[in-house]
C-alpha cells in the first residue's frame, strides 16, 4: 500500500493561511522596493534642484532671474498663509535681494487677492540656507 497524497492531519485552511502570508510578503516586498526607488529619484531631484538653485543664486549669474525666482516662491508662501504680517527668512548676503523681491512679491498679492501684506525680513539663516 503506497502512502497518502494527504495526510490525515492535511488542513485546506493553514495552507490558505501559508499561502496567503507568502503572497503578502511578496506584495509588501516589491512595495518597499518601490518605496526605495521613489525615495531615491526624490533624493535626486532635490540634489539637482539645490545645485540649481546654488548656481541660480551665485551672485556672478543673472540676479535679475534669481529675484524673480524669489518673488514667485515668496507671492506663493503669500498665497499659501494668508496672513496680514509675514516674517521672511532669509540668509544674510541675500537680505536686499529678498527685500526687493518680497516689496514687487507684496504688490502682486494685493493684485491678486485684494489684500495687502507686510513683511519684515529676518537674516538668520547660515550660509546654506
């Protein structure tokens, strides 16, 4: 007599169970695989958005396109907070440049929305921001 396929202690349910944690650890392994690969290709663009910015702020390029820059971020963080008073950090060798910046940022908020604005600059960021 040969022996049975299927034990007599075989349970449908437990290998189910085994079957479906195999799956799920398969699925929660290749979810953290892209999770790590996300994060890697965020990494990189904040890489290239630093040394972009870096060279956009080099005093030896075009300070009009770094100002410009600054006034878009700064009506954005206006726009964002809708507040009547806002304090605008900033490093220290940039403080006239943002000033500028943040007075033409003012003025394009209260076209925008109707409302005005007031700013005071605080230079208490080190050199790298």
């Amino acid at each position: 007599m040969s022996a049975p396929l299927c034990p007599k202690f075989f349970n449908p349910s437990e290998t189910d169970q085994t079957l479906n944690s195999a799956q799920s650890t398969l699925t929660n392994r290749s979810r953290l695989r892209l999770l790590h690969r996300r994060e890697e290709h965020v990494q990189d663009l904040f890489s290239i958005a630093r040394e972009e910015l870096a060279q956009l702020s080099d005093k030896t390029s075009d300070s009009g396109a770094y100002t410009q820059f600054m006034e878009g971020a700064i009506v954005q963080g206006f726009l964002q907070i809708m507040e009547s008073k806002v304090f605008i950090h900033t490093r220290i060798q940039e403080t006239d440049t943002v000033k500028q910046a943040a007075e033409a940022a003012s003025r394009t908020y209260r076209e925008l929305t109707g409302r005005s604005t007031e700013f005071e600059i605080v230079p208490d960021l080190g050199e790298d921001g």
